[in-house]
C-alpha cells in the first residue's frame, strides 16, 4: 500500500495579480497537499476535488513563489481494487499522474454553468405536466441569448436571468430539506485501517477549508475513533477542528467509537461503544451526542433503542433499511420501540443515500419519496462523497443556495441533527411505531463469513468481562492492587475498531483481516496477562500451599450463578485429570477431593457401530456417521429427535450470491442442499464413561475440506457438547448442522444483546420468509409448552428455524 511524495516548486506570473489562482492535480489516487508543514487540501479525481486555491484574489504582496508538497497513495477513493469495486487489492496496481497546472479561475463562468445545470435539471426532472419546468427550460433558453461567451461583460446580465428565477419563493406548505454535509469514511473495508487515517485527514482538511470560506456549512461526523487518529497523527488539523466544533459547524455525532455492526456485538461492547465514544466527545468538545448515527450497518439489534436511552441518546438516523431486497420499509420518520419498550424517534433521510451531491433530482426524490408525509414535513438531506472519504464539495454547496427557496423544489436549507430532531418532535404526534428489530432483508452472509473474526470477537469479549470481575474483586479485596483502567481501556478500544460493520461481519479485504486477527491475539495475549496478575493479587494465600496440607486446585467462577461441571485440572507431569466441581456464583472452590458423580456416564458401543451414552440425566445415541438419532430427557421418556430424522446432520448448499459475495447468500441456495455423507473415520469411543464419555468421527466436507467432531458427555451435565475443527478449503460453498427436534411452535427464541427476541419458523408472508437466515448470540430456542430444546455455541451468529429443523450456519 504505496505512498509517494512530490515537491512542487511555483512560480505564478505577475500578470495574474487580481485573478483566481488554482494549482491543478489530477491523478487516479488519492492525495494530500502540504504547505508550510501542514495539510491543507485532499484532492481525488473521483471525488470531484482536482483543484488547489492558491489565491482567490492574487495581490502584489503575496509570495509568487511557493512550495508545496503533494502526498499521493497509491489508492482512490474504494481502494486498490482491479475490475469490480469490491475486487481485492491489485499487487500490481500502478498510480497515474495525468496533469499538474497552475491555471487562473473564471469564477464567473462557474457561475454561470451551475445556474444552467439547476435550470437543465429542473426542466428535465419536475415533468411535462409542471409548468415550473418550462419556466426553468425558458429561463435558460433566455440565459444563452443574453450570453455572449466571447464578451465576459454580458456574464451578469444573463446571471440576473437566472437570479429573477431563483428568486421566486415557494408557499409556507412546501417540504424542507434538511442539509447537512457528510462523509462516511469506513474505518477500513476495502483499505486497511492506516490508510483510513489518511483519509479522515484528506477528507476533514477539506471541510475545515470550505467552512473557512462558506459560514453557513455545517458537517456531521461520527466515530471518536477516527476523531482520535487525526488528534494523533495531525494535531494542526485537529486544532482547527475544534475552533470549528465550537463555532457548531463541525458537529460530532453517534456517540459511539466506530459505527460498529448492528448486530453481533454483545450487549456489554454495545454499551462500552456509547461509553469510550460519549466519554470521548465529552472530554474533547464539552458535549455528548444526542443523536445515534449509523447508516450503514446491517441491520439493528430490538435491543438499540433501550441502550440508546441508557447512554443520554433518544434520537437515531439511518438510511440502509432502504437496501431491503424483498419488503421496502413503511416509514421515513417513526419512533422505534425496543424489547423493554424503549422508543426513540428515528428518521431515515428520504433520499435513500448518506451521499448527496446536492442535485435537483436528489431534491425531488427527497421529497416524492417521504413515506410519512402529511405526518412530518422536514427530512435530512446528507451531502458528499463518502464509504471512501471525500465529502462535500463547493459545486455542491453552490447548487443548493440557488435551491435554498425557489418555486417548484423543496425548500432547502443547511441544518443541524439537532434542528432536524427538534421540529420532527415538535411534529410527531401522528408517527406510528415500529416495535421489535430492523432487520435489513440483505447481507445475510455477514453473519458467518470469516469465522476467525467471529471466533476471536466472542472470545475476546468473553475474557474482557473476567479481567474485570476478577480485578474488581481484586480492588474490592487488596488494597494495593491497581485497577488496571488504561490497560483495559486499550483493550476495548481495540475490540471496539474490530466490531465496525465491514471488519466483524468480514466484509473487508484480507489485508484488514489480517490486522484485526493481529488485534485479537494482542487482546487475549495482554488479557491473560492481566487476568492472570487480578487471580495472583485476589488468591495470594490459597494458591500458596501450606505445608502437610492436602494438594488442592483453585477454581473460579466468574459467572453470576454457581457452576457444577466437570473440568481437567493439570497435573505434575503435565498431564491432566478429570474432576466434578462445585463453585458458587462469581466466586471460587478449593477441590481437594473431587466430588463423585451421583450418575457415571456410561458409553456402550452396539453390534451396528452405533454408540449410546446416558449420564443420568440425559440418554443420547448416535450412528457411525455421528448423527444424533436419540435425545432424551430421562425423566420425561420423550425423545427430541423425530423417528427417523438425524440430528447434527451437516449439509452443504452452494454459495453464489448475485453481487455481493462476502456479504450475502440469497434464499435460492436453500434449493441445493447435499447432506455431508463421506465418512472418513467412522464413530470411536474416546473416553469411556465415568466422569465423561466422548466419541469422535471425521467427514470429508465438499471436495477437499474435512470435518472432525467430538461429541462429549459430562456427569450431571443436562446438554451433550459437540467439538468441531473443520478444514475449509471450499469457495462458494456454505457448511451448515441441522437439528430437527419433535417440537411444535410458530416461533423459535434467539438470543441477543442482553435478551432475547422471538421469530416465526414459518413462511406465511414476504416479512417472514425474508428471514430465511438470520443471526442470534449464544443460543437459539424451539420450546412448546413443558418441552423445548436449544442449539448454543461459542463463537457463530447466523442461524435459523424453519418448521422444526433448527440451523447452526459454520
């Protein structure tokens, strides 16, 4: 990922002196212009910025004579991709410098040209059947006959033509749009996260410079992270930043430290995302965010809106809902209510983008589009380049002044979140409410692709939450100890960068993978470490063995129920013994002499190669294959696996989505099922029974991938354990266990983030069936009344439940 620098030495000519003077630069990569030893102006050929204002008036006394110095990656705006804006990066890729100029700007002529494109545009897009386009198109017919493009001297007299048009005002009923410079700058997708460093600085620069020469723009910008890679790497610009965010023209938003995914993370990141991003606005700029902004995430946990709450927020926009590939969602504007009841007022821009240019059919669209008119009559209207960088450009601006109040559009006006929300409340008597989650009918894939990035997320989290009860309890116990705040607030600041909504659900390139695989094994290196000294500081005494004292294992539960369980505790020679434990809640046990199961599990092997093991509790049997052909409650004598059904039946279903391929897998691959049915090592007994009884087996899994399972039962334990390493090695391939369990119930219980939320295994409307795959914690549920069974994991999310198979997605 290539950087170059260029020294450019100017000399522009005295006979200028009263003119415009633009230094030009186009290239096919993205660049940072350098003067005095600080950036001043981000310019890409995609993002319509080709051009630095060296003067907008050249004086006598300036220097003629300069030097900048023009940073150039070897990217554009969506990376270095070859063929496909999705496409990985290109080793091979080359940057092209096509022109640098110095060259004098014809302001008046500008002018001129974005007077004609509104006028072309409103002709073109109010219709025939409005008499406010043939106005337009008349006005401009009249522009060219006063314009002589030889003599500069007839340019005002055509601008008034257009200026009497602009003028004419629009009734006090018309809509008003709500404008609001943007630029969603993904913390890394198909860039690594130190080229998003760049670009915040290329993309912000710009900003800070048009507010310089523009008062009335203001821009909405979110993610404290970024805010704090900026602050690091370019203080200067930083400094201006924060004369701007007082001034509220640079208007922090979100709350949050990335604009993670709005899905997976568990409930405690999701709140440690509002806590490190509002803790950072109120330490940087006085203030929190009133306002939750995540427009490109996929999907919304029911659980958002009672955390929004929570955190001070009760107001949220986003617009990705309208990528919905089956149902188009009802409202723009609505309150959305949360599984504790929680509501808050929720808009999403009618114009269905978080990237306007400020072009009269985005206008109209904006206002045609708003599904809750007569309801609400104000929307938002976000413009600039954005996903890459970039931002708003001053075209952009100059379009919408000409709109700001002209007959036959919305009223257009540059706005702030918090003007918009605040007359959407004062309007919001009639909304209607949206009651559970916003479920986005795309991107269904994100929930499964690139299990390391699930694996290492859950497992992260999970030892986060131990370092800090276990050093809790140490502060609580010793008073020497030292809460390790700094070193964990690195920690979850890391893991909160790996839950933005294209590095956790996968959608990146492998280069971002690679990073934040690299952040995870710093997370559980540096965790075990601080894990480790909070058990030294709370045990000192029990781990210190007292002399004719009985050899003894410490044993801590760091969970809030007391724990009965079979663990392996190390021995001497390295080797490990079973043992039956008993700890209480968020406490310890020392186990001297085990505890001796009230039931051994007992394994017995059959004539036809299949196994059975029954520890007391349940009874379970399992085929050569390792399907689970029996599951039984031993006190109800009902069987949760129907007569001749297999559970922990893998299947493989092709993976060939229409575009989107690390992000999507579409209902039509339910249609090419294939059981896994290669065997390559039949079920074998492992452990015998006592305290546990395990079997093995291994699959061959498509054309070259293999599948190893352990399927492991405790004493005492009420679940049977299954251990799985698979060997992927398949592309466009989707692996997939089924378990078909003898219950009844239109809907099956997911888990998520600190709840839980119910949907239907059945397919009666397009609501339904667009769930065909959806996503869910820990567990997943199909209970009937008195009866139930549950599918629990330590490290997937997408599954589902159609009729009574429920599905685990590998």
């Amino acid at each position: 990922w290539t950087t170059c620098w260029f020294k450019v030495e100017l000399s522009i000519p005295p006979e200028w002196e009263g003119r415009e003077v633009h230094f030009i630069w186009e290239s096919d990569g993205e660049c940072m212009v350098w003067r005095d030893a600080q950036p001043v102006q981000g310019l890409t050929t995609e993002g319509e910025k080709t051009s630095y204002i060296l003067t907008r008036s050249l004086k006598e006394s300036e220097p003629h004579s300069l030097t900048l110095y023009v940073e150039l990656s070897c990217n554009g705006l969506f990376g270095a991709g070859k063929g496909s804006m999705i496409a990985p990066p290109d080793p091979d890729r080359k940057v092209t410098l096509n022109k640098v100029e110095l060259a004098i700007f014809n302001r008046d002529v500008y002018e001129l040209l974005v007077d004609l494109e509104i006028l072309l545009h409103m002709a073109q897009h109010l219709g025939e059947e409005n008499q406010r386009s043939f106005q337009a198109l008349y006005t401009a017919n009249q522009m060219v006959n006063v314009c002589d493009v030889m003599d500069p001297s007839t340019f005002p007299a055509a601008r008034d033509v257009a200026a009497a048009f602009f003028s004419q005002r629009n009734g006090e009923s018309q809509h008003t749009i709500h404008a609001m410079g943007h630029c969603h700058i993904d913390s890394a997708w198909l860039w690594p996260y130190e080229e998003t460093i760049h670009k915040c600085a290329r993309s912000w620069v710009t900003v800070v410079s048009l507010m310089e020469h523009n008062p009335e723009l203001t821009f909405a910008c979110s993610q404290a992270q970024q805010f704090e890679w900026v602050r690091t790497w370019y203080p200067g610009l930083y400094t201006r930043i924060q004369d701007f965010v007082a001034k509220g023209q640079f208007i922090p938003v979100g709350g949050t430290w990335v604009e993670m995914d709005g899905n997976l993370p568990s409930g405690e990141s999701m709140v440690r995302q509002f806590l490190q991003g509002q803790r950072f606005f109120q330490e940087q700029f006085g203030r929190i965010c009133s306002e939750f902004w995540l427009p490109d995430t996929f999907g919304y946990s029911a659980q958002l809106p009672q955390l929004m709450r929570g955190c001070g927020i009760q107001r949220f926009l986003t617009q990705k809902l309208s990528w919905n590939l089956v149902n188009a969602f009802p409202h723009h504007t609505f309150f959305w209510e949360g599984i504790d009841g929680s509501q808050v007022l929720t808009h999403f821009p009618p114009g269905d983008s978080y990237g306007m240019h400020g072009l009269v059919e985005e206008v109209l669209k904006t206002a045609k589009n708003n599904k809750d008119k007569g309801r609400v009559n104000h929307s938002a209207f976000l413009f600039g380049f954005g996903d890459g960088g970039g931002g708003p450009t001053q075209k952009m601006l100059d379009r919408m002044k000409r709109m700001s109040d002209t007959d036959g559009l919305p009223r257009v006006q540059m706005s702030t979140p918090d003007q918009l929300f605040s007359v959407l409340e004062k309007e919001s008597s009639q909304l209607c409410t949206w009651v559970g989650e916003l479920f986005l009918e795309l991107h269904n894939g994100t929930y499964t692709t690139q299990a390391q990035i699930k694996k290492g997320n859950r497992e992260c989290e999970r030892m986060l939450h131990d370092v800090e009860v276990l050093s809790t309890l140490a502060v609580a116990q010793d008073s020497v100890f030292q809460y390790p705040a700094s070193q964990l607030q690195q920690l979850w600041r890391l893991l909160l960068l790996n839950q933005f909504h294209d590095v956790l659900p996968g959608s990146c390139i492998q280069l971002v993978v690679e990073d934040a695989l690299q952040y995870y094994t710093e997370i559980r290196r540096t965790a075990a470490r601080l894990q480790e000294e909070a058990v030294q500081s709370l045990c000192r005494d029990l781990l210190q063995p007292k002399a004719g004292s009985t050899k003894s294992t410490l044993v801590l539960n760091t969970l809030p129920w007391e724990r009965t369980e079979v663990i392996s505790r190390p021995e001497p020679d390295g080797t490990e013994t079973l043992a039956l434990v008993t700890v209480p809640s968020m406490g310890y046990a020392l186990v001297r002499e085990p505890l001796l199961p009230s039931h051994p599990v007992s394994v017995m092997k059959q004539e036809d190669g299949s196994i059975t093991m029954e520890n007391g509790v349940i009874a379970v049997c399992l085929d050569r294959m390792g399907h689970v052909t029996s599951l039984r409650l031993l006190d109800s004598e009902r069987s949760a696996v129907p007569d001749g059904c297999y559970a922990n039946q893998f299947a493989l279903f092709d993976d060939v989505p229409l575009y989107w391929d690390a992000w999507d897998v579409m209902d039509y691959h339910l249609e090419t099922r294939k059981p896994v049915t290669t065997l390559l090592k039949p079920l074998e007994i492992t452990l015998a029974g006592g305290l546990r009884g395990s079997v093995r087996f291994s699959l061959k899994v498509g054309k070259s991938s293999t599948l190893t399972q352990e399927i492991i039962l405790d004493a005492s334990c009420p679940f049977l354990r299954f251990q799985t390493q698979v060997e992927w090695k398949e592309a466009h391939k989707f692996l997939k266990v089924e378990f078909p369990v003898q219950v009844r119930s239109t809907n099956a219980t997911y888990e998520i983030q600190f709840g839980h939320l119910q949907r239907p295994t059945h397919w009666n409307t397009s609501w339904d069936w667009a769930r065909f795959e959806v996503w869910a914690h820990k567990w997943l549920d199909l209970s009937e009344h008195g009866f139930g069974v549950a599918l629990l994991n330590d490290c997937k999310y997408g599954a589902s439940a159609h009729r009574n198979v429920l599905n685990l997605s590998l």
